[in-house]
C-alpha cells in the first residue's frame, strides 16, 4: 500500500471524527449493524478463519459469537452513555479552598485509531475485534492493520463491515482497512492517527510502541504483548486434588495449541508428591493441533529448545513431533538463578514446571517476575487466610489473579481486567477487554464558567444525550 493511500485512509478518517463522536445514538446502532452483518454471514466467515488459521470450526464459531456479543455489549455502553464519567460542580462561594466556580468535565473522543490486528484470534482481536469495537464506541473512527495470518478472511470482513456501517448510516472513514508492515509503520507516524492498539509479541510490540513515542507528536500505545502467567499450586491443594489440577493445568497449557497469551506456561508445584507425574501422564496424551502458521511453529520448535537447554533444565515430556505439547521441570534454585531466560513466554502448548520446597520462597521469586497478564494460585478454602503475602506479590505482577481457576478464557465483561505491568502490556493502567477498554480512546476536558451554548450536549443542564450526570 503505498504512502499516498494511506494518507487518503487517515485524512478520511480524521474528516469523519467529530461527527461520529457527535452522535451517540447513531454510533450505537451501527455497532449493533456491524455484529449484525457478521452473524449474517456466520458460515462464509469461519470457513476462511478456518482455512487460513486452522483452528477448528468450533472454536472459530464461538470467537465469532463473542465478536458479535463485544460489538453489542459497546453498543449498550454508547447509548447508556455512563463512560463519559459527567461531572459537573455547581459554583459554591463556600468552598473550603476558596470559591469554586461552575466546573463540568467529561471523556471526549481522541481521534482516528490505529489498530493492529492480532493473528492468534482472527475475529475477536481482529479486524472488528474489541479494539475496533471499543475505539468506535468511544467515537473514534478506525483502521485496521490488517494480520498478514489471514489476509482472505480481514478483506472479507472488511468488506461486511463497511457495507454495514454504510447502511446505518454511519460516515465515510470511519472504518478502512491497510495491509502490509510498510503501511502500518506510515499509519502509526501519519499525524492524523491520535492512538493505537496492538495485540501481539514482544518484540514487534516494543518496536511499534518506540516508534509512536518518538514520533513529533507522541500518542498513546496501547500494546498488549504478552505474558507466561504463573500458576502457583500449594502442597495442600496438589494432595487434596492431584487429578483435578493436573486435569485442569493441561486442558489450559494445550487448549488451542497453546497459542494464548494467557497461557499458563509457568507453574510453581510442590517437589514432593504426585502431581509433577500427573501432569506429565496428561501432557503425554495430549495430542497436537495445528498451529496458526509455519513461522509460529517453528519459533515455538526453537523457543522451547532454548528452554530445555538451559542450565537446571529437564526434559519430562519430549515427543519427536516438534508441535506437540512438551513439558519442562526444573527446581526452584535453577529457575531464580536463570529467571531472566526461563520466564520468557514460550507462544505454544508448552508448560514450565518449577519445583519449590517451601511456599515462602515462591512468594520471593514471584516478586522478581516481570510483568503478567495473569497469575492464578490453587490452595484450599482453609489456607487462604494464610496466603496474605502470596495474593498479594501475584496482584503486584499481574492484572488479573485467579483463585482455583485457569487463565485462557478472557470473559468480556464490566470487571474485566486484560492488562498487566510492563512488558505484559505497554499501558498497565488499561484494558483491551471488557467495557473498561473503551477509556483507552477518551481523554478528560473540564469546562469552566462556560455559557450552557458553548458546553458539549453531556455537559448541559438539559442533558440532551441524557447520559448519567454526577452532580455537587
């Protein structure tokens, strides 16, 4: 794509901006459009998912469903209008700091967004995946980089997703779709993009995050980049369910080929008992699956080589077949001294078991981890008053903690939390699921003694968008 259409693209979209942030109403209807348009053509859409990502109908269909929901669910959050965060003080001549004037702030659209698609869910963080999703509700126009994993099915998409906002009636440029690094790289420094959102790894999320930082006009970037999500099994719960948690441990570390940033690819498990060799048992039987590409499967073949070579490190499950599930041990003294190398995120059904002797020196390591999208611990009802110390370094490393529960499988929802401290995400203060990632693409602006004609519709006594109103 060369310079030139991209510049067409973002000046089309920056010419469409205020009026799609100016019309709540309208926005939320589009966005109930585009889930519809989507659902219409359910079958067409996943037979290209499939064929390009090969990750099963089933799974492909329910991704889909969770699109449509996620479009919806922002399409309720537009029209009930509460992510604006209205808040108005009414002069007070009493004020303890001296007298307050007549004061009225609220969240306002930042501008055209540039989204990164991801390759590891080409529906939901895809072409109108929840980024996409959150930057429209939010009122800011769109484009989509799309993934290079499945260029068939993000034209096609793109194709749905137009015609639908077409037919709602939304404006030209509120959504366009880009291919090629190249393009993406222009769209990230063209002057017209005032945000991004990547879903992906490290390393390409890094680059793109330098790039939007150095550009002469700095902008938000929101990347989410991975994480190895340490799972910590107490001596207790590994007796008291040895089959339950092996059970759920590798349903979790296989599930999709293991191709989940929420993979739990780091377990802490007690050195003494069985549950090391029940793991094992499972993983062993695991079979593999496709992963989404060649150079996927071949990074996940020559990261887990690294892992298995490093100083301390054991093979336990080790099949000839370079895809399947594999599994690594080695004790906790070896992982801390190598923390650096074993706690880099391995994408693929491979799982790194840490063997501890005692809990407190878990709770140690765990406080020199980087940052993690999530962190989940397993003990017994009766432990947890004990486990203080323990939850607590897991919610300093992590965005999420789990008590009893596996990480893949990230509900969209209002109290969802997808994001963790750095290198997790780029913006640990945010989330790209659930309706909190809708804040992502809104910045705050407080109105001063303004006349009511010159105030934003939230901001008036009449409430014309009747949106939630915190009045002092």
């Amino acid at each position: 794509m060369s310079e030139s259409a991209v510049d067409t693209v973002v000046a089309a979209a920056a010419e469409a901006a205020p009026e799609w942030a100016a019309a709540p109403r309208s926005r939320s209807s589009a966005l109930v459009a585009v889930a519809g348009a989507l659902e219409a053509h359910r079958e067409e859409l996943v037979g290209l998912a499939d064929a390009e990502a090969h990750l099963g109908p089933a799974r492909l269909n329910g991704e889909l469903t969770r699109t449509t929901f996620q479009l919806k669910l922002f399409a309720e959050q537009v029209a009930e209008g509460r992510y604006l965060d209205v808040r108005i003080d009414r002069p007070d001549p009493d004020w303890p700091t001296g007298p307050r004037p007549d004061l009225r702030r609220y969240r306002t659209a930042l501008g055209p967004v540039l989204v990164f698609a991801a390759g590891n869910f080409p529906f939901a963080f895809s072409v109108a995946g929840g980024d996409t999703a959150s930057a429209w509700a939010a009122g800011c126009p769109v484009v989509v980089k799309a993934h290079p994993g499945h260029p068939r099915l993000s034209r096609r998409t793109a194709e749905i997703v137009s015609a639908a906002l077409h037919e709602a009636g939304a404006p030209d440029g509120v959504f366009a779709l880009i291919e090629g690094e190249d393009a993406g790289v222009e769209a990230l420094r063209h002057p017209g993009i005032t945000a991004a959102a990547f879903t992906g790894s490290q390393r390409g999320g890094l680059a793109l995050a330098r790039i939007a930082a150095e550009r002469p006009l700095p902008i938000p970037f929101y990347g989410e980049l991975g994480s190895v999500n340490p799972v910590v099994v107490t001596p207790a719960a590994a007796k008291a369910r040895t089959d339950e948690i092996a059970d759920g441990y590798t349903a979790s570390v296989t599930q999709g080929a293991g191709q989940f940033c929420t993979n739990p690819g780091l377990a802490f498990l007690p050195a003494d008992g069985d549950l090391l060799d029940a793991v094992a048992t499972r993983i062993s039987a695991a079979s593999s699956a496709p992963m989404l590409n060649d150079r996927i499967a071949e990074g996940f073949t020559g990261a887990s080589r690294a892992l298995a070579g490093r100083p301390g490190a054991r093979t336990i499950v080790w099949p000839d077949d370079p895809t399947a599930p594999r599994l690594v041990a080695m004790d906790l003294a070896a992982f801390t001294a190598d923390m650096e190398a074993a706690s880099e995120e391995c994408f693929g059904p491979l799982g790194l078991a840490v063997l501890y002797e005692r809990t407190e020196d878990v709770t140690a390591a765990l406080a020199a981890l980087p940052g993690q999208l999530t962190a989940s611990l397993h003990a017994e009802p009766e432990e947890a008053a004990g486990l203080g110390a323990l939850a607590a370094v897991l919610a300093d490393r992590a965005g999420r903690v789990l008590w009893n529960q596996w990480p893949t499988g990230v509900s969209v929802t209002h109290a969802m939390q997808h994001g963790g401290p750095f290198p997790a995400t780029v913006g640990p203060a945010s989330t790209s699921v659930g309706t909190a990632a809708i804040e992502r693409f809104l910045r705050p602006v407080s109105y001063q003694n303004c006349p009511q004609e010159l105030l934003p519709p939230p901001l008036r006594d009449d409430n014309p968008w009747n949106v939630p109103q915190s009045i002092a």
